[in-house]
C-alpha cells in the first residue's frame, strides 16, 4: 500500500529563495498550460505535452523534465475535475456552481505543491540531504530532518516521485512509499466495535473510552482567540491569525492518529477484526442547533475511519462497515430496540432486562455483533453446492465480494 512520508526541509535563506522562485514558476507554468488545456479541450497528457511543452521550457524557465512533470499535474488535476463533476461533488446538473467550475479554466496557486521524479530529484539518505532541481540551476546539500521512522521508511520502501510545498513558511518533500502489508487474517476471534461521537470521540465494545473533552475544550479556546484578535484587526493580530492557522487541524490530526493506532494495535494483538459505522452523509441527515453547528462540522470522523482503515490494512486487520441505524437504542443483550432505552445522553437502561450501560458502550457492542454478521455473510456462499470430484476435497475460502466461483472452491487432495 501507498504511504506518504512528509520530511521537513532545513533550506538557509538563499535556498529558500531559489525553491520559491522555482515554485513560482512551476504553478505560473501550469496555469498557463491549464488555459491551454481549457480552451482547446486537450486534458491527455500527451496531446497537452505536445502543445505546451516547448512554451514552457523557452517562457517560464523550466527544463525538460520539470516542463514534462508540470503537464502532469495539470492533466490530472483536468481529470480529477471529470470525476469530481461525473460524481456530483461540484454541484447538481443544471446548479450554478457546476457551471461555475465548468466555465473555468483550472488555476494553481503560486505555493501549491510541485512533484519531482528521480531525474530532477535525488535523496542522499545517510547525509540527510537531498539534490534538487530550481529555476537557478542544480541545488546540492539540501538539508532535511524527520522521525526515525520516518527515514526508516524513506530508506526501505521509497518509490516514485515526491512533492515539493511551502506550508506556512515551512519547506516539505512529501514522499510516496510502497510499504507491505501483512497477510490478511481471514478467520478473526471476532470483532472490535467502535462507536464514534464528539463527546466520547470513540469507544469500543472491549471498553476503551477516547474522550474529546481536551480537544473540544481546545477548539472553543481557539474559536474565542480567533473571534478576539478578528475583532482587534490590526497588523500584530493578523500576524498571530496567520501563524496560529492549521494549529487545531494538527491537533485534531494528531489525536485521531493516536486513537486510530491504539485500536489497531489491540485488534491485531488479540486476533480481531473491526467494525466500523457508515456515517457517510451524516452532516446533511443530523439537524442541530445554531450553536452546536461548528462542533458538529469540525468533527473528524471521516478521518478517523480513514486511518483505521489504512492502519489495519498495514498490520492485516480485517475492517467491515456496518448500518449504525438503531444501534443506540437496541440492547445488546437481549436485542430490545425501544427509544426509551436512552434515559440520557450516557446512559443506557434496557426497558426489557434491565441492564445499564454507557450508551457508547452498548452501542459498540451491537456494532460488533453487526460486524460478525457482515463478514459472514461474505464469506459464506448462496450458490448451490457443486459435486465434488475425485481426489478433491472442499475448504472454507474467503473472499471479500461475497459469493466464489465453483472453481475456487475446490481445493486438491493428496491421494495415498
């Protein structure tokens, strides 16, 4: 699986000049090739290279192969814009947004990222540096830093090209790393639910709580500084808006990282897989009051599943998304579904047997059982069984799609 590895740059300020002078011309490039490809409707790679290619060597600097990488960016930016129209994510037919986007050309910001392949970008690993290609000629001895792991991970499994982006200031390669997978286990003990929320960010059926108090505390502290220096306006303030932006995305970004790996670390020790709840479209199904509209956008759901799932993918964690409907409200003792099992936001107490739990726990624990039913179903077969022949013997398979062909079915038998 692909894996993206981003390593800090430590330029000295003439090197910073030649990367943003050189980032500068890159996104000026594209935009220009960008027009090209709108008002000629050319988007294939190829067909854009041919028009373009010469114009951007001889008016924006560029040499052969960053010219070449620059036409890829934008023939897949053109392409990630069909999709994105073919699948409604820009607005309904007829809507005066799609018509917006289909009116206009794609434009590059002068800091968006730029990738480099191997001609224009060569890694010296046990040096800690990189040799890059600027507008200014060939830049040697640039220093970089990151984790262990990081250039652990540069070192054993870096593969295809990297980009080059400014954040803030801040000079990064992000790199493009093939990293294994494990063997997925197929057979799980069973299966780890885990009930998502914004006061308990995420709780499982095997009892751990990931409470979001700290981080919904830090993002009201952050919403009143930013409504206080707003207010202020003036040149200091606007200094400090700047630098104190992306901060509450890290945070929440960095707590969903540790969430996710300590409940893959706990499916994979204990030889279980994990469910997961579909809460896809939920900000549009879920209405809230004026006041709790910010927390309810702000809430990271989407990726915190997404680094589970990646994460599991990695260590060989099989992942099921199962219907959360009801899961609240049905008891997962005695499976009693009533509205009145929920006295409170916490607390849940089955009308039926009696029992009281938290109200996420419960929750994750129907989940889980959902999650058993889920994988089940996939691995058991609906079609007929087909007659066995001689010297063959048939074995549980496993495939994700559901049903197997007959000829995956047998298995051959050693005869004495």
């Amino acid at each position: 699986m692909k894996v993206v590895v981003r390593i800090k740059l430590l330029p000295s300020p003439e090197q910073a000049q030649a990367l943003q002078a050189t980032l500068d011309a890159c996104n000026r490039a594209a935009s220009a090739a960008s027009q090209v490809a709108f008002d000629t409707g050319t988007t294939h790679k190829y067909a854009l290279q041919k028009r373009v290619y010469t114009t951007l060597k001889a008016e924006f600097g560029l040499s052969a192969q960053p010219a070449v990488r620059v036409v890829g960016k934008v023939a897949d930016a053109y392409t990630t814009r069909t999709t994105h129209l073919r699948n409604g994510l820009l607005g309904r037919q007829g809507s005066k947004r799609r018509a917006r986007t289909e009116s206009t050309p794609i434009r590059f910001r002068p800091d968006a990222a730029q990738p480099f392949d191997a001609r224009c970008l060569s890694w010296q690993l046990d040096a800690r540096t990189v040799s890059i290609w600027t507008t200014r000629g060939r830049m040697k001895d640039l220093a970089f830093t990151g984790s262990p792991d990081q250039l652990t991970m540069l070192a054993e499994h870096r593969q295809g090209e990297s980009d080059l982006l400014c954040l803030d200031g801040v000079w990064f390669l992000s790199a493009t790393c093939e990293v294994p997978e494990k063997p997925l286990n197929t057979d799980p003990a069973g299966f780890v639910g885990v009930d998502l929320g914004i006061v308990e960010i995420a709780t499982t059926s095997t009892g751990d709580r990931f409470a979001g108090r700290g981080l919904n505390r830090y993002r009201r502290r952050q919403n009143r500084l930013r409504a206080k220096l707003q207010r202020k306006n003036t040149k200091s303030a606007k200094r400090v808006l700047k630098r104190l932006r992306r901060r509450e995305a890290r945070r929440a970004r960095d707590v969903n990282h540790r969430i996710s790996k300590s409940i893959v670390e706990r499916a994979e020790r204990t030889g279980h897989g994990i469910a997961l709840e579909d809460l896809k479209g939920i900000r549009g199904r879920v209405r809230q009051a004026k006041h709790q509209r910010s927390t309810l956008h702000s809430w990271g759901f989407a990726q915190l599943r997404d680094f589970i799932t990646y994460k599991a993918r990695r260590a060989g964690v099989p992942v099921v998304v199962v219907d959360p409907a009801y899961s609240s409200q049905s008891c997962s003792e005695c499976d009693h579904t009533s509205r009145r099992n929920r006295p409170s936001r916490a607390v849940f107490s089955c009308t039926a047997c009696g029992v009281v739990l938290h109200a996420d726990t419960n929750a994750s624990r129907n989940l889980a059982r959902r999650g058993e039913v889920v994988w089940n179903a996939g691995r058991l077969s609906a079609a007929p069984t087909p007659p066995l022949e001689r010297g063959w013997t048939r074995e549980a398979s496993y495939h994700p799609g559901g049903t197997l062909p007959a000829s995956l079915w047998l298995q051959p038998q050693v005869v004495d």
